[in-house]
C-alpha cells in the first residue's frame, strides 16, 4: 500500500511541478504595467546585458545601455495611452507577451520575450513595431 501511495504521489509531482514553476517565469505584471504608461527606465531594468531590439530602423543585438537609450528615446517621441495584452504564453524558463501599444503617434505591436536565470527574469528580445491593423 505505501509503495502505490509513494507512486501516486511522485506521479502527481511529476504531472504538476513544472506548472508551478512555468507560472513563475511570467512576464512580470510591473513590466506589463510600464508599458502601460511608457516607463523607459523601468522597462530598461528588466534587459539583459545584451538584449535583441527592433524599434523603428532599429534592428540589432544591444548592450543594456544601448538598448537603454533606444528606449527611453522611443517612449519619448511616443507618448502612451495605453497597452493589451493579446496574447501570451510560458515554456520552461521562457515567457513571451504580445500586446498592443496605443500612442500619440499610432498604434504599435509589442513583443517581449523574457528567460528567467538565476531567479531574475529579463528581456531577451523586444519588438515595437507599427500594428498593420
């Protein structure tokens, strides 16, 4: 009986252990939430040392100041009112948010893909691109 107990229960591990830690590599609600208002500096905290950026005729790897920049000036010129999540998802350590980024100057496609390490997630790629809706 202990043997069938000890199997059902490291099955049931097994099954739904790696939900929990698929929750925890999210796209965090803050970042979310500076979009949201068009936070460069808080948006910049999360990027990795080098992070994949497409912004305007942007198009490269960036160090984390590079893309720092980039950013803040973006958010500058593109004053925000608002930003919808469309759609987003986790695998592993990875997490990925769509979203649409209303500004004064048009409506933009969000993309940010983010890796959990070392229990600190950051920025892999981000994208802001015209919305072709």
């Amino acid at each position: 009986m202990k043997t069938i107990k000890s199997i059902l229960i490291s099955m049931f591990l097994l099954c739904f252990l790696p939900f929990v830690f698929t929750q925890n590599s999210e796209v965090p609600t803050d970042l979310v939430s500076a979009f949201n208002v068009g936070n460069a500096s808080k948006i910049s905290s999360y990027l990795n040392t080098n992070v994949e950026l497409v912004i305007g005729t942007k198009n490269d790897v960036f160090s984390k100041p590079q893309a720092s920049g980039i950013i803040t000036d973006f958010f500058r010129s593109n004053h925000v009112s608002s930003f919808l999540i469309l759609h987003k998802g986790t695998k592993d350590a990875a997490s990925f948010t769509i979203g649409e980024l209303k500004t004064n100057s048009g409506v933009y496609r969000v993309y940010i893909l983010t890796r959990k390490s070392a229990n600190q997630i950051l920025i892999q790629q981000l994208r802001i691109e015209p919305s072709n809706d």
